[in-house]
C-alpha cells in the first residue's frame, strides 16, 4: 500500500526477553509492530515495566547483556538494524539515530566539559579538520543554548542543571544530524517548568531539522499538542495506537481509557471542598501478575469477558488511524 | 585531610629516594672499593662533644682500636677524633648514571668513616646500602610497571568483553593465583642460566617476578571495569556510536587508575621483597654489585649473624621504604574510596 516504501522506521514482530539467573526467560515486549514516517513524532505510552525502555534500547541494539531480541526486524531507511554488523552499527548510532536517555545526571561523562562531549560524538562519526570540528561542535551547542553557548561548553555537568545538562544530551544527539531520535523519558527526572522547557526545545527542533521522533513517557499530558501518534503497550504489548488527537481525546481501549482517569487534573477542584479520591486500576502490571494466557489487561481490566481469558485480542483498527487490541472491538 | 596524608607520604618516599637515587653523592666510597685492613669493622658513631666535654660543631668519628687485653674486641681509639668533612672531592662516580662527578657530601680526611661498619672484604656498608637500594627500588619499580600493565591487560579485556574470554582469562588468573609463588620463582630460574651478567640477572630477576605476580591486580581491575562499563554514560556513548575502543580509553580505563596507583604503592615494595629473597638464595643480582638482597645474603653464615650484629642495620634501614610504600598506597585507597562516594551521591542530584 505504498506506505511501506516511505516509512523511515518500520519495526516488525518484535520479541524481546530477558534471560534470568535460572534460565527463566521474561518477555518484555511481544509482536510489537509499527511505522515511523519522516519528520513524524510518535509518543510512546506505558507505566513503568510496559517495555518502553526496551523498546527504546532494542531499536539500536543497546539492550543490557542478558536481554535478546528473540524475533522481528527493525527496518531502518530500508536496513534491517537486527542484522547489522557492529561497525554497521557504530555509523548508525549516534549518526542516523540517537537515542536520549532518561536521566542527563548519569548519561553524562562527570569528568568532560559540556562542549568535549558533543565534539566527541562529531568525532566518531566525521573526520573532519580540528577547525572545522571545533566551529561545528560550536554551532550545534548553539541550537540548543542560544545565549550562554561558550559558558555551557566550558562547564562540566555538575556544574549544570537538569535541564541545561538534558540540553547538552540533546545538543549529542542531534550533532551529526540524524533522521531520527528516540527520547526515553527525557523529562522524566526534571521539575514541570523545566520539563516544558525541554519539550519546546523538542519541538522547535523538529521544525528546523525535520526530524523524525519517538518521544517515550508515562504522562499522556506531555503528549499532546506534541506527538502525531500516540502508541499505547502495556506488559509488552501494543494495546493501542493512532493519531495523537484521536487516542488522546477518546481513547478506546480499556486500558488506554483508566489510564486517562487516573491522570489527576490540576485544575477541577471538587465542589463544597468535598474530596474525591482519584481513580486507580485496580492490581498492578508485574511481570508476575499478568496471566500467561488470553489478553494480558484481562485480570485488571473492567470490562472483561469469558473470551479474554482463552486467547490474545489481536490489533483491530477502528476508525481511520486508530487500531485496538480488544475483543470489544471484535465484529 | 585525605590529600594532605598523601602529600606528607610522597614527600616522606621522595626524600628516601632521592638519597638512593643520588647514591653517589650522598654515599662517601665506592661500594665496591675493598678495605681487607678493616674487615667487620662496627659502625662509628657520630659524635659532638670530645672525652673532655667540649662541645664542636663539627661531627666527628673516632677510629677502632683493638683492646689490648683481647684477641679480636675492639673500642673507640678516642685519642684520635676523625672530624667529618663536608662536599668533599673522592671516588668518582656518575650523577644520576650519566654525569661524571667526584664531590661526595661527607667523607674523612685519611682515614675511611663508615657509619654502618664494613663487611668481610672491608667494604662500606653505607655505600652498599645506599647504591644496593638502586638495584632493588629499581627492580620493585620495573617489576610493579610490568605487572600492573599484564594485569591491566588481563583484567580489563575480561571486564569489558565478558563471557567466555572473562571466563578463560580469570580461570587462568586463578591458576596463577593458586600456584606457591616463590617456588615457581625458583623453578623459572633455575631453568635459566646461572652464571649470567649482572645486568642480564637484574632484567631476568624483573621479568620472573613481574610475569607472576598479575593475577590479583587483574581480577582487582576486572571488577572496576566491570562497574565501569555499565555506568549510564558508557551507555549513553554506546548509543552515540562510541567504539570499543574509544569506550575502553576515555570511559573505562580512567576509572581504573585509582586500583592502579594503590596496587602500584603496594606492588613495589612486595617487589623489592621478592627481589631481597632471590638475591638471599643467590638467584639474584650477582656480588660484586650491591643489592638489598645479598647485602643481607651475609647474614646466612652463623658467625656473622652472632659475630656482627650491624650487617642487620641494613634491614633495619629499608623498613623506612616501605612503610612509606604502605602508607601512601593506604592513604591512596582512601582517596580513591571518598572520589568514589563522591560520584556516587553527584549522580542523585538532578
């Protein structure tokens, strides 16, 4: 349908586990398939342990030593990235995608100034005259600190806050000015008006590079307005996807759906100072506590029935863009 | 508080040094220069104030005589005060290995001033101690730079790379580890030649005792690497597409140089010992030239041992070396430890 041929991204029934010391594998993530295009912000959703970090890590192959990707492809600009050697590799990353880590504190070297580390990333992957890697690393840093770029670039990263020091990640990561990012929680660890300021900064460098992202989080809030899609997992798997307005406004899928009610909003104060307690799903997402059959929300989720239990709701697409893993949606 | 323990302990070692390395200067004879007149002489002692009481300024020794009344007890000839002399001219020798010089910080005027006695061919104890430390400090140090490079070697391809190369290469280390040592130092020379140059011995002696020793500075770097390498921001450089190599150098390798510099402070004098105990059994640096080793390698006939009581005061010389050794390679330690804390609690704040 021709819409393969234009996809930068194209990830494929990608299994990912993680060994254990007993040889017990857990699956982080279970046929998980979708579609960047160019230019393209997809947020990812999940709470904690939905396998958004492995999903992140996965992509470029940075999964710590005990975990595997078991089956699937990931097709980058056409290259299967699953397949790639290692010096392959090396170009890709950091060069075509960088991927953003959640905490800058630690993602950091302590002992390089601000403006070494990014020249360091142009290094690897140009060879270019000192000068011009020197006047280059300048440039970038500039894009992501208009004002105080010579300062930053002589300082270390204790001598930075959060979110300058998240700048300086995202001033790496678009250094040799790759077609894609992959931000895993990038705001996670930064105080809310530093969060929005990292997120402007996201979205005013996706008007002048054109890039393609795929923004992971656990707050639906910084999603919109942002992100074009939205891409719900739950315990490894895709439960919902589609346009950001579509899946943000009228979510479909039950889990999508608690998920948004317990998301407490700020502003709707209860009337006569009465107090409301905030909706939870009931149980949690513990490797442990999923079912090792049928739909993997059923044993949390409000709207169960006899079939969730038996078999595995595959992706059904509702409506133009947005598709649900739910037997509700069953025809 | 931690820096200013370590500056006094390098201070403390350099000045040691610096006395062994200027051997030449601050040792008044040559250390191979024979005596048979004096043999076994006990050491002179310094003196300032003469029988009579007066006070000079200038040190002075006096000579041994024989006691009259015995065959072989001897005294302070105190009628015959030999005063020290300062910066004079003697045996030449070279600076440092390469300078050509003769001026000596002490000596005596006619009469041989040998403050830690002489030996059985009458040869300078003070001498021999001072240059004899050239040879050892020098293969501690040589022997310490080979092993901590093989155990780096070792440790950190094991560290980094893991499974089954970590596994052969700690496996062999442990082999190492468990084999006695000091045998196998004798049984590697014995396979040698035994009549060999004093130089050739010198690099033998290097070569045995840093071949052997790396097992344990290797797993000790091993576990520092493998913490390393799983540091966030050796992640995060993986990401941006560092290399292997890159990632070793810059990222992995400087986490290392704590364990090295301690292991190095503690290396270096359980160096000089091994090289003191294969010159003891004559597999060391063969005599003429003096070693801590066998200018101790006396001491195994019985009469010296109860005979000459000073041949001992060597020992009692180098206790000074390598408690300074000890010192710094704690202090070291302690160093590394609080940078260590320091990172630590520097990742929890945002």
């Amino acid at each position: 349908m021709g819409l393969e041929m234009t996809a930068l991204l194209a990830v494929q029934d990608l299994h990912v586990s993680y060994r254990s010391r007993g040889g017990i594998a857990f699956q982080a993530l279970t046929g998980v398939s979708f579609q960047l295009m160019p230019g393209e912000i997809l947020g990812v959703l999940g709470e904690s342990g939905s396998g958004k970090s492995t999903l992140a890590a996965s992509l470029l192959r940075l999964l710590p030593e005990h975990g595997q990707i078991t089956k699937g492809s990931v097709l980058f600009e056409g290259k299967d990235i699953l397949q790639a050697g290692s010096v392959e590799l090396q170009g890709i990353r950091g060069s075509r995608i960088s991927l953003i880590f959640q905490e800058p504190s630690l993602a950091l070297h302590p002992t390089m100034r601000a403006g070494e580390q990014v020249r360091q990333v142009l290094a690897a992957h140009e060879s270019l005259p000192k000068r011009v890697l020197k006047e280059k690393t300048r440039q970038v840093l500039a894009t992501v600190f208009p004002e105080e770029e010579g300062r930053i670039s002589h300082s270390y990263p204790h001598q930075l806050s959060g979110g300058q020091r998240q700048r300086v990640l995202i001033a790496q990561s678009i250094a040799c000015g790759p077609s894609l990012i992959i931000a895993d929680e990038p705001t996670a660890s930064l105080d809310p008006t530093t969060q929005m300021e990292i997120l402007g900064v996201f979205q005013s460098l996706r008007e002048k590079l054109d890039l393609a992202m795929i923004f992971i989080t656990h707050n639906p809030a910084l999603l919109a307005g942002f992100a074009d899609r939205v891409l719900v997992l739950y315990g490894g798997r895709i439960v919902e996807v589609g346009a950001a307005a579509t899946v943000l406004a009228s979510p479909q899928h039950p889990y999508t759906k608690a998920l948004f009610r317990s998301v407490p909003r700020p502003l709707e104060r209860p009337r006569n100072g009465e107090k409301v307690k905030l909706p939870a799903i009931p149980g949690d997402s513990l490797p442990s506590s999923l079912p090792s059959e049928g739909c993997p929300f059923e044993p949390r989720c409000a709207d169960r029935m006899d079939l969730c239990r038996k078999r595995e709701p595959e992706l059904i697409r509702i409506g133009g863009t947005q598709a649900v893993s739910c037997f509700k949606f069953e025809s | 508080m931690t820096r200013r323990v370590l500056t006094r302990w390098l201070i403390v070692l350099l000045g040691l040094h610096g006395l062994v390395v200027c051997a030449g200067f601050f040792s008044p004879y040559n250390p191979a220069e024979q005596d048979r007149n004096h043999v076994y002489l006990p050491p002179q002692l310094l003196h300032l104030v003469d029988p009579t009481g007066h006070l000079h300024f200038r040190p002075f020794v006096y000579p041994w005589k024989l006691r009259p009344d015995t065959p072989d007890l001897r005294e302070e000839d105190t009628a015959h005060p030999l005063p020290l002399r300062f910066f004079v001219n003697g045996a030449h020798y070279r600076l440092l290995g390469v300078f050509p010089a003769r001026l000596h910080l002490f000596g005596g005027e006619d009469t041989r001033i040998c403050l830690l006695g002489t030996d059985a061919y009458g040869r300078d104890q003070f001498s021999r101690f001072l240059y004899g430390g050239q040879i050892s400090l020098l293969a501690g140090f040589l022997g310490a730079a080979l092993t901590l490079l093989l155990g780096t070697l070792v440790g950190s391809v094991a560290g980094y790379f893991g499974g089954l190369i970590d596994d052969a290469l700690m496996r062999f280390a442990e082999l190492f580890l468990a084999l006695p040592w000091l045998y196998l130092l004798f049984a590697l020379r014995a396979f040698l030649p035994l009549a060999v140059s004093p130089l050739k011995a010198f690099f033998l002696i290097i070569g045995v005792i840093g071949a052997v020793g790396w097992a344990r500075p290797g797993r000790l770097i091993r576990g520092v690497v493998l913490s390393a390498k799983e540091r966030d921001f050796v992640r995060a450089a993986r990401g941006f597409g560092a290399t292997d190599r890159y990632l070793l150098w810059n990222h992995v390798l400087p986490e290392t140089r704590g364990v090295i510099l301690t292991q190095a402070a503690i290396l270096i004098p359980q160096f000089v010992l091994a090289e003191m105990t294969l010159s003891f059994l004559g597999l060391g640096v063969p005599e003429p030239v003096p070693s801590w080793g066998n200018l101790l390698s006396n001491l195994q006939q019985y009469s010296v041992l109860v005979s000459y009581w000073w041949m001992y005061l060597p020992a009692l010389l180098m206790v000074p070396f390598f408690l300074g050794y000890l010192g710094l390679a704690s202090s070291l330690q302690e160093r590394t430890e609080t940078y260590m804390i320091e990172r630590r609690s520097l990742g929890g704040v945002t």
